[in-house]
C-alpha cells in the first residue's frame, strides 16, 4: 500500500506540538487532535484522510502512532523524553505513550 503521507513532513510538526507543551506530559492522542488545530498540520491529515477515506482523528493519531513506532525501532531521534502510562480513554483502551521536553 503506497503511504498517503511522509514521516519527515509531518514528525517535525508532531515535535513542534510536543514542544509546546509547558509543564508536563502530553499524551499520543492529545498530540493527535493538537494536529488538527494548526493549519499545516491539519492540511496534511486532511490530504490523508481524504486518500485513505479514514476520518480525520484517526488519520492524525495513526501519524502519531508512526512517530512512536518510529522512536521504537530506532529510526527517528526524538529530543523528549517517552514513557508508557496507563492512562485510557474512549479512544484508546491500551496504554498510552506519552511525551514532555527533556
């Protein structure tokens, strides 16, 4: 299946995103629906929902689940620091990664 999306568009603006937050952790969901509320972003979420005929919260969750993966394996260097919490929601009934500034 060709990708409706590049990783090096869209991982900067997810870290831009994780950059903004103050204070604390933020968590892969949050960072989702943070995607859809910056022009840039949402543009491209909207381009790949649109491709893939997914909604558009989907579409940026996946992206941020990507970034993760990607963090995982060892093919992205993220400059924060990411831990597992067990934190669920409607969305998400697994635990979630979350993020905050070294």
């Amino acid at each position: 299946m060709k990708t409706t999306w590049q990783h090096d568009e869209i991982f900067p603006l997810i870290e831009n995103i994780i950059g903004r937050t103050r204070g604390g952790w933020i968590l892969s969901y949050e960072i989702g629906y943070a995607l859809l509320r910056y022009k840039r972003s949402r543009s491209l979420v909207e381009d790949a929902a649109q491709r893939q005929g997914n909604p558009l919260e989907w579409v940026a969750c996946n992206m941020v689940a990507w970034y993760s993966q990607r963090i995982t394996r060892g093919t992205w260097d993220s400059p924060f620091i990411r831990q597992r919490v067990k934190r669920m929601t409607h969305f998400n009934r697994s635990p979630q990664w979350a993020y905050r500034a070294a």
